[in-house]
C-alpha cells in the first residue's frame, strides 16, 4: 500500500504548500488510512459485529419505539461531540438483550476509529476479568500491566454485558479500578448491561417477622443495584450518560418472521 501511494510515493509525508510560499510537511492520507486500520484490528470488535453501523442500526430497527430511537440519537450525539463535548464521560446502555446495546456500542467505537483516528477496545466484562485473572495466576512478568495499561490508556472502551460474571471481591476491585482511572483521565467508557439500572431491590423488610421478604426478593427481578452494588451503581451514573431501552428482542422477531 505504501509503495503505491500516488501521494507520497510511499514517504509517508506529503508538502503543503501556503499561498505565502511557505512549505512544510504533514502526514499523508494513507499514513493516517493504516494507522486507522491498524487500530481497528487492535480493537477486538466481535466478528459479528464488524458490519455494524449508527446507520445499519436505523435500517435493522426501523419500526422501533421512541426509547430505541432516543438511544440512537444519544449514540450519534455523543460520536459527533467525542471527544470535545463528551469530557470523559461515557454511556451506559441498559435493557433487556436483543435491542442492540451492543451494536451502537460497536458503531460508535469504530467510527471514532476510522474518522477520527481514536484509539479503543471491545470487551465483553468477564473475558476481560477471565483475561486479567489468568495472568495473575500465571504471573507472567509484566503482561498484567500491558492489558491493564491498554484497557486504561484507550481512548473508547467498550465494555459490554456488565455484571455477567461470577461476584468476587477482586471483580469488582478491579472493575472499579479501570472505570475510575479512565474517568479521572477524561477517557470514556460505553458499557452494555441487561439489568435494570435500579436500586437493589427492596426486598428486605424491616420486621423480623416478615417470612415473605426472602421470597419477595426471589422473585424480583435482579438490578444493577443488587449486582454491582449501590456504590458502584451511582458511580456509573455520574461517568456516564444512561440509556434506557425497552421493548421485545428484535433478532426474536426477524427470526419469526423468517421462519412463520
Ligand atoms: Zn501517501
């Protein structure tokens, strides 16, 4: 590609020149074009969303409700603004699966990439945490600094399906930890969660002799609250932007529609 660049002749730099006749050089467009690419095979988008964009997004979820439509205007708002307006702030995407959390996620992460030479990563919260944890009990020297440094130092992470893991003290330690040096870096986060940005569920009663308050909390539905905890909740929301959707699983409704 470098060799062939009708630009530069495969320099890499091309001169400007100023109506004062005063030249310099700047990096040419295939320069910036593989530095793109290149970040984009760094960020570890899920082959299944590699076609993904803010536009696929309108044309595979036309008819949807107005928290769907809201969602994607968040998303673009907050992809034209990055990373000026944003201020380090993220998004936190919530709702049941199949609404495309992800897929706006995915979007957004790759148009920061391709148009604005951002630099970012996908994870999924418990391969990230499976990832971490495997160094550390393999101890290879330095290699836990060298995913936690990339994770911290992106510019956009992605983290998705928050709290789909096993609760551990050290998950949530370390989960906190990247969230915060991120934030107090000015580095934004997206993060994807099913569960319901609620308050743990109040299902404990004040009267001892309540014997239906354990059942009561069987039942209900489970929170962000109950599975991050409260602390880290209402961090969240001071980091990131929320984004509630609602409404049925659309690959549930495709997939009927093709086979009815
Ligand atoms: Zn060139």
């Amino acid at each position: 590609m470098q060799d062939h660049c009708p630009i530069c002749e495969g320099s890499g730099l091309r001169v400007v020149q100023q109506p004062d006749g005063h030249r310099f050089a700047q990096p040419c467009e295939c320069r910036l074009l593989r530095r793109a690419a290149r970040n984009l095979q760094q960020a570890r988008i899920p082959r299944r969303y590699e076609l993904c964009s803010l536009d696929s997004y309108e044309t595979v979820h036309k008819s949807a409700n107005e928290s769907i439509k809201a969602a994607l205007r968040t998303a673009r708002r907050f992809a034209d603004g990055f990373p000026i307006e944003t201020e380090g702030k993220g998004l936190l995407f919530t709702g049941s699966s199949g609404l495309g959390k992800t897929h706006l996620s995915v979007s957004i992460l790759k148009s920061l990439i391709t148009d604005r030479g951002a630099t970012g990563v996908f994870w999924e919260h418990k391969e990230l945490l499976d990832n971490l944890r495997a160094i550390y009990s393999l101890r290879t020297a330095g290699a836990e600094d060298k995913l936690l440094k990339s994770v911290i130092t992106c510019d956009l992470l992605v983290l998705d399906d928050l709290g789909d893991i096993t609760p551990s003290d050290w998950s949530w330690d370390t989960t906190s930890y990247i969230l915060n040096s991120r934030y107090n870096e000015n580095r934004s986060t997206i993060i994807t969660t099913n569960l319901a940005n609620e308050p743990r569920a109040a299902a404990s009663s004040s009267d001892p002799n309540d014997r239906f308050a354990e059942a009561r909390r069987a039942v209900a539905r489970e929170t962000l609250g109950d599975r991050i905890g409260e602390r880290m909740r209402s961090r969240l929301q001071e980091m990131c932007v929320v984004v509630e959707m609602q409404g049925e699983d659309f690959r549930q409704r495709v997939k009927r529609a093709s086979f009815a």
